[in-house]
C-alpha cells in the first residue's frame, strides 16, 4: 500500500519539462502521457493565445485571461457562431435563457503531442444565459466566479464554461452546459426515499457551505435554480450563483441613503423576512432559503404553492410570522426534521443554523443510511407523500422577478390592503 502511494507520487516531466510535482490551481499538475495532456502545457497555450481573441471589451478581456492563468481553462470566450439550433426557454427577469448546440464544442487541453488542441463538449446541448441590459458590469459577475473556483473544492457549485456575445443584441451571454431538470422538476417525477433526500441536501448545503466561506451569499436560492445531473447517481449543483452582486449594482441604484432596498429580486417564499422589509440579503437569508429548499423535498410542494404571491403574504411574513405549512400527519418527517426547518425560517437571522452545522447534521445522518451508524433504520418508518399533485395558486410566481419590500411600499400598505390602491407585487394574470 504504502510502495503504491510512493508510486503515485513519483515525479513525472512532460516533453516540455514540467513538473508533475509542481502545484498548479491549488493541485499537482497533472499529466498524461497516453493523452499528451499536460495542464502546464495547456495553460502556456492559452497564454500565447490570448491575443488571438477579443470579447470586445477591454476590463473583459482582461478578466477571462486572468482567469485562465489563475484558474484555467473553466472559462472561455466562444464565438457567437459556435452556437447552433438557438431555442428560446424562459424568460428570467434579467436575462433570457436559450437552449442550444454548442457545434465546435470547447477546448479541453492541449496535446502536447499532436501540437493541437483536444476538443470536449463538440455537439453538446448548453444552456445560454443572454443578459438583458449590455451595461451589467459582467467582469465584476467574473471575478466573484474566478474566487469561488480557485482551489478545487467547487465541486458541488455549477462551472460556468463560456462568455460570448450576440452580435445582433450586442448583449453578452454566460452559458453552461444544459442539464435535463432542476430540483422542483426531479422532485415532481417521483418520491424520493428518506436516504436520497438528505444525499441530496448534503450535496447543496456543502455547495453552499463553499459559497459562504468564500464570503459570497448566494441570494436567490429555490429549487428552480439548483440543477441535477441524472448520471448514475443523483446529483445536485447549485446554479445561478454570483447573481447576487451582479443584480446588486442594479438593486443600489432603487435604494436610498437609508441603505435600504425599495425592490429586491427573487421568489417571495424563498425571501426571509428582514430582506422583504428592505434590509441586506445575507448569509443568514441563505439559510431561509434553504428551510423552503427541505420543506420541498420533504413535502413534494413548493412553499406558499397554495397562496398569492403578493403584498399581504409579504405582510404575514413579516409582521405575523406566518410560515409554509408543514401538514400535520404524524410519521410524515421526524421532529428533528421539522424542528430544524423552522429554525431556518426563525425571524431572528442570527438564531438560523449556519451552514456549517447543517452540513455536519446532514453528514451524520448520511452516514447513519450508509450504515457507519448501527441504528440504520431510523427514518425508515416515515410516510412519503406520493400522489397528492401541487395545484398552486394562479396568482403564485415562482420565477424571478421585482419584488416590492414593506420599504419600498411603506405608507401605500394600508390602502393596498383595503383595496384602495393596486398591489404592484401581485402578479397579473395576463403576466
Ligand atoms: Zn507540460
């Protein structure tokens, strides 16, 4: 065993001369000489190739290259050309989502041997996040990017893989490779058992654990935006992060010298209470957002599905503390369970769990299933909800949107609730 590990670390050159001793993003340089795959190699490539290719905008420019000296190849300019059979998907707010083939596909590494570059992704569908208003400060969106994924411990977060622009709109694009179905669709198709459920909440709570001990809040977090990848096991990534300080500029501009927020941006259910009355969105607010992340697996509907979206929910949250509701059936969760989603929706932020200790309840458990734990037939006994179809509210909005706080609304509360004024959060039905 020990003679093995020795053999694995035996230090290796590339025809080059690199080291596969030497520290590279935080990792030994890999290489492989049936692949004539040396990261080093391929990094020197990109360098020499920086000048071969322009995003149009200087700070841009200079943000993709330091990204790939820094972290590599995660992050790439690629043509508008490159991207085939454009279907249009959603619409988000502030940008708008396209499917399509990414033809060329990416550069994955330079083969030293064949002095040519090695291709992934030729042919794959890719998701193109096109932002509405060409004036986002993208490279500010790339640099929280760039520090999340130096180290190599992002593994649970969605890479981004490509910025490009349309020429026609002149709007930049950040797309990703496109996966098949996002958490609320994954949960609609079937039950899950017990043991698949706090997998999969292990896997975003440490994939937010990461954004937070990087000092990142992610902001908008609901099981619209964490992507699951159907390999042979289930896996959960968390997307849309870095949003929050790229919409964060534009926020600033509605607040005022009180630093509070007159419109915020996101799901109301998944909002806590002290952002809905206008106050900074934090880590702590993440933790919120989670709470509404394990009602949904637990419960199959989404919170708030059966009420609307508007004013007096903000209201009843705030001032009443009014909560989802948790059906009251015995054997449906544990205590512990339950016990542990209100503490994420506590009003007071600094009494919410951090994701620190979530992240070790949910290890613990996990293990308990994989058998480290004798008492393996703990959760067993719970019911899991089967049939029962969410029939939400039609005046429910569960896609990103403005959002109006008690701040911003202040004196016009009380005419909106007698009628005597329009609500502007309620969705209206030609929306
Ligand atoms: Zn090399």
């Amino acid at each position: 065993m020990y003679q093995q590990q020795q053999q694995r670390r035996r230090t290796t050159h590339c025809p080059t001369g690199h080291s596969s001793n030497v520290a590279y993003n935080n990792e030994l340089n890999y290489i492989s000489f049936y692949s004539g795959n040396c990261n080093l190699c391929t990094k020197e490539q990109f360098i020499q190739e920086l000048k071969t290719w322009s995003s149009g905008n200087v700070n841009l420019d200079k943000v993709i290259q330091e990204f790939q000296i820094k972290v590599g190849f995660k992050l790439q300019w690629i043509p508008y050309e490159n991207f085939h059979d454009i279907k249009y998907l959603a619409d988000g707010g502030y940008s708008t989502v396209y499917s399509a083939i990414l033809k060329n596909g990416m550069k994955a590494y330079w083969n030293y041997n064949k002095k040519q570059w090695n291709y992934a992704y030729i042919n794959s569908p890719i998701a193109l996040k096109e932002l509405k208003d060409s004036k986002y400060d993208i490279s500010e969106f790339l640099k929280e990017i760039k520090n999340l994924m130096i180290g190599n411990d992002y593994y649970y977060n969605t890479v981004f893989y490509g910025i490009s622009k349309n020429p026609s709109t002149q709007n930049y694009i950040i797309f990703m490779l496109l996966y098949e179905d996002n958490l609320h669709r994954f949960l609609v198709k079937k039950p899950l058992r017990w043991d698949s459920r706090i997998g999969l909440l292990r896997q975003i709570i440490e994939g937010l654990d990461n954004l937070h001990r990087k000092n990142l809040v992610h902001g908008n977090l609901h099981s619209g935006n964490i992507l699951m990848e159907n390999c042979e096991s289930i896996s959960a990534r968390i997307a849309d992060f870095g949003f929050n300080g790229l919409t964060k500029n534009l926020i600033k501009k509605s607040s005022d010298d009180n630093n509070k927020n007159i419109n915020i941006y996101g799901l109301i259910p998944y909002i806590p209470p002290e952002v809905l009355q206008g106050n900074a969105f934090t880590k702590e607010g993440d933790i919120y957002s989670f709470g509404g992340i394990m009602y949904e697996i637990t419960i199959r509907k989404r919170p708030f599905y059966e009420r609307a979206h508007d004013s007096n929910l903000i209201s009843d949250i705030c001032f009443n503390g009014v909560r989802p509701q948790i059906p009251d059936m015995q054997d449906l969760m544990p205590k512990f369970y339950s016990d542990l989603i209100y503490r994420c929706w506590n009003a007071n932020p600094s009494d919410r769990p951090t994701t620190k200790e979530l992240s070790d309840i949910f290890k613990n458990i996990y293990y308990l299933f994989e058998g480290y734990i004798k008492d393996d037939n703990a959760l067993g006994k719970f019911k899991t909800i089967n049939d029962e179809k969410e029939i939400i509210h039609p005046q429910s909005c569960y896609i990103s949107r403005n959002i109006y706080t008690l701040y911003g609304l202040q004196d016009s509360l009380k005419s909106i609730k007698s009628g005597k004024c329009a609500d502007p959060n309620l969705l209206k039905f030609n929306e």
